[in-house]
C-alpha cells in the first residue's frame, strides 16, 4: 500500500523519476514473486508477476520509437526481452531467473538515475513523457519576453 509520504512524492516527482518510481516498482514486485516461489505461494507468485509485467508493459506502451529513434527502439527490445524472462521465471517457479531480471532492470534504473542528474538530458525528452509541469516549464521559457511599456492594454 502507499504512504501519504510515497503518494506526495509521485505528485511532485519530474518525469524521469517517475520513470524509476515504475523500475522501482516492477523490482518490488519482482521480489514479492520471489517470496511466493520460496512459500510456494502460486496465487501470490502470479500476482505478483501480473503487477511487474503491467509496469513493463506500460513502459513499453510509453516508448515513441518515432521520437526516440534507436534507443527507445533498444528500450522496446529490453522491455520484450523483460517481459519473456519474467513469465518463464514464473512459469518456472525459479527464484534464480526473477534474480536475473531483477538485475537486468537495476541497470537500466541506474542509467535512469544519471539521466536524472542532467538537466539538459532532461530537456530532451518527449513532450508526452514529461509531466504537467514540465510541458507548461518549457514553454514559459521558450516564450518571447513582452516589455510592459508597449504591450497592449487589451487583456482576455
């Protein structure tokens, strides 16, 4: 369950830290498959890997290969490539194998969280991927500066 704390933390989070909420998440679950493997817990284990491979999915869904070009187009292979290893870890039953994908994604959070320390990395983002905020950000800043003396007095 979330806090009110993780709760307010989404709402202020960028983009890409909503990027690493999801990796975060999906390795959560991952873990949470693990246990079930270990309780021998079917219901709980496939539970489990339904919510990581939501999250893979939607980030999957998320990708503009049109926008990104050969990176989103690697990310969309790492997400398939994701997807496959979790299903047959829980088809499996195999703690080892949802170790290996908990891995796989943990290194590509990490290259999230360096993105996420670049502010100019961040500028080039989607406009579809960047938060409210961000999208209204960028074009307060691009917008031409109105000198006060000869602006109109016409207001809507």
């Amino acid at each position: 369950m979330e806090t009110m704390y993780q709760q307010q933390a989404l709402q202020g989070a960028n983009s890409i830290e909503l990027i690493i909420a999801l990796y975060d998440g999906a390795v959560r679950f991952l873990y949470r498959a693990i246990q079930s493997v270990e309780e021998n817990d079917q219901i709980g284990r496939r539970a489990a890997v339904n919510r990581a491979v939501e999250i893979i999915m939607y980030l999957q869904a998320r990708l503009r290969p049109d926008v990104g070009g050969k990176p989103a187009a690697s990310l969309a292979d790492f997400y398939t490539a994701m997807f496959t290893m979790t299903l047959e870890a829980s088809h499996h039953a195999s703690k080892e194998q949802f170790e290996e994908v908990i891995s796989c994604i943990r290194n590509v959070r990490e290259a999230w969280t360096v993105v996420a320390r670049d502010p100019e990395a961040q500028m080039l983002l989607p406009r579809e991927l960047r938060t409210q905020q961000e999208r209204y950000a960028g074009v307060a800043r691009s917008a031409p500066s109105v000198d006060p003396s000869t602006a109109s007095r016409w207001s809507a």
